[in-house]
C-alpha cells in the first residue's frame, strides 16, 4: 500500500503552516506552546523544514542561550490565482469533492482560505445563490396561491428587465420598471421606477390585485443600484422600523448571511481576539426575518440587539406550540 504524503499528516502540517506563517523569530519552546504541540521533537520540526526547502520556502534555525530558535524567510512567498467568473464559478463547483479530506488540518487551512476569498467576492458565490433561490421558494410557499404567482411573476419580471404593469385592489393601475423585492414595513414590497415620471415608488404587495410583464417597451432605466438602496434607507430612516443586528458566525462555511428579500445596511464583518467572525448588517425585522434566524440558529449567535434575542427566544416557543398543535 502507498504510504500516504506527508502533508495529510495533521501533526506535520500544523507545524508546516505555522512556519509558513511565521513573522518574526520564535524560540523552539514558544513555537511548542503557540501551535498546542508541546511534545513537539526537534526531529519533526527538522523533517518540516527539510520539506519547505524544497519548495524554495527557506526556514533557518540558530542556537541561543542552549535554545532553539527559528528564523522565518525574510521573503514570503505568495501564490496568486487571476480567476475569470466562469473560472471561478468552476472552482466553487468543485468545493463538495473538498469534503474527502474534512476530518485533516490540511484541509481546514484550505477551508478557511475559500472561505475568506467567498466572502471578498459575495456577489459570486454560486452556492449562495442556490440557497438563496431555494429559501425564496420557501418564502413564497407560504404565501396565497395568487400572491405566490404574483411574486414569481414580478421575480421574472426583474430578471428580464421588462416593464411590469401593476393593477391594484382599488382598482387603479400603474406602470413601473423593477428594482427590488423587499421587505419594507413589515411588507413584502415591489421598488421600481414609475414609467410616468421616473421616479422611485415603493407598493405593498398587499396591495396589488395583478401583475403583468410588458413585453413591447424601450424604458431606459433612470437610477442606479445604489440610489434604490439609498432609496430604501430613506424609507427605513422615516418610518424608525431599522435597527443593527450583530451575530457571531460559527460556522462560515454553511449559513448564507443574505436572506432573501431583505435590505441589509452597511453589511459589515470582522472577527473578534478569540478568531470568531462577527457580522453586522441594518436590518427590518420582521416574522420572516425570525423564520431566517431560527433556519441557521445552529449556525449563528445573536449579540445584539438584546431585545431580539427575547423576541427569537418568544418566536421558537411560538412556532413549536404551532407545529404541536398541527401535529
């Protein structure tokens, strides 16, 4: 049987990736303590350099006072990968096949690089997207048959770029290009441009009786991305229904932070001295945005603000109570 590499060795890849990541000089003893292998041999750590040499990747070791120290390059090597969106779409594709190495520490070093890199390019994760779709669905499941082909209807509509015809329960009818499907006081809400005077309007789906796409028209739209968003902000400010959510991420690599139609912002995300991600985003709440928190509640922790935390701690008991009842 083929002996397996070196490097799905957890013990010899832990000291691989710290060497890799050093900065500055370490003492042997420092260097045990600092990546939890106290028991480490000067062997071991030998056979990892004699490794990287021949990757060009020079370590040095020199001795002080009887100890041990490591000398980091003083030139870090980098690998930069230029990927197209097909490229690297193709690459995200690939990223279940990752799953064969879960249980090795070379292939969480992996994992928390793609994870990084997934969340500088958000608006490409492919993955994301499939989510995203399927929790839209999922939304829309629960609505009225007629508001559920109303909202695919519009959902086509945004997708094409064609004009949408909107007729409304008083019976009064207005023409409008799409921007966004959002939640805006507590309302499933369609912002598009009015075809009359390209301005931005904001209509409750509630309040549409029908919808219909216009397929003959040259509207050319009038505002930007950023102007709906700073649109929807504007609405927000006026009506006091914002407020700031902060969680704690746990897992990075299985919760979408985008959920579907609602506004987020100033979406934010850092990480804290202990290396949890902290994600912050503006947000409307709403019986549907509790339903998002409680589908990744294994995934996430509230920090603030205090008060959602009694109010999803009040919609868990609320929604158990309905499901026992149902059963």
């Amino acid at each position: 049987m083929a002996r397996e590499p070196r490097i799905f060795n957890d013990r010899f890849w832990t000291v691989l990736k710290h060497l890799d990541q050093l900065e500055q000089e370490i003492s042997l003893s420092a260097f045990r303590y600092l990546i939890g292998l106290e028991d480490l041999k000067r062997a071991e750590l030998f056979e990892v350099i004699s490794f990287l040499k021949n990757f060009d990747c020079s370590v040095e070791v020199k001795s002080k006072d009887e100890e041990l120290i490591i000398v980091p390059s003083e030139d870090k090597k980098r690998v930069i990968i230029d990927l197209s969106v097909s490229e690297w779409m193709a690459l995200q594709a690939h990223f279940p096949l990752l799953e064969e190495y879960s249980g090795k520490s070379i292939h969480q070093t992996l994992i928390e690089k793609l994870t990084h890199v997934e969340m500088q390019y958000a608006d490409l994760d492919l993955f994301r997207f499939f989510e995203e779709e399927s929790e839209k669905q999922n939304i829309i499941k629960r609505m009225h048959e007629n508001d559920a082909k109303m909202i695919e209807q519009i959902e086509d509509c945004l997708k094409s770029g064609l004009l949408l015809q909107v007729i409304l329960k008083d019976s009064k009818s207005t023409t409008l290009f799409p921007h966004r499907l959002v939640f805006l006081e507590g309302e499933l809400s369609v912002v598009g441009e009015d075809n009359t005077d390209r301005s931005l309007i904001c209509i409750s789906v509630n309040e549409i009786e029908d919808v219909r796409l216009l397929i003959n028209s040259d509207y050319t739209q009038n505002f930007t991305p950023r102007s709906v968003d700073d649109f929807i902000n504007a609405i927000r400010a006026v009506a006091g229904s914002e407020e700031r959510m902060v969680l704690k991420v746990k897992n990075a690599e299985t919760v979408d932070l985008r959920p579907p139609y609602h506004f987020l912002g100033n979406p934010y995300m850092t990480s804290n001295m202990n290396g949890d991600l902290i994600w912050a985003a503006s947000v409307e709440m709403s019986d549907d945005l509790l339903e998002w928190l409680y589908q990744i509640k294994d995934s996430v922790e509230i920090l603030d603000p205090e008060h959602l935390k009694d109010r999803f701690e009040e919609y868990q008991l609320q929604r158990h109570a309905k499901i026992k009842k149902a059963a």
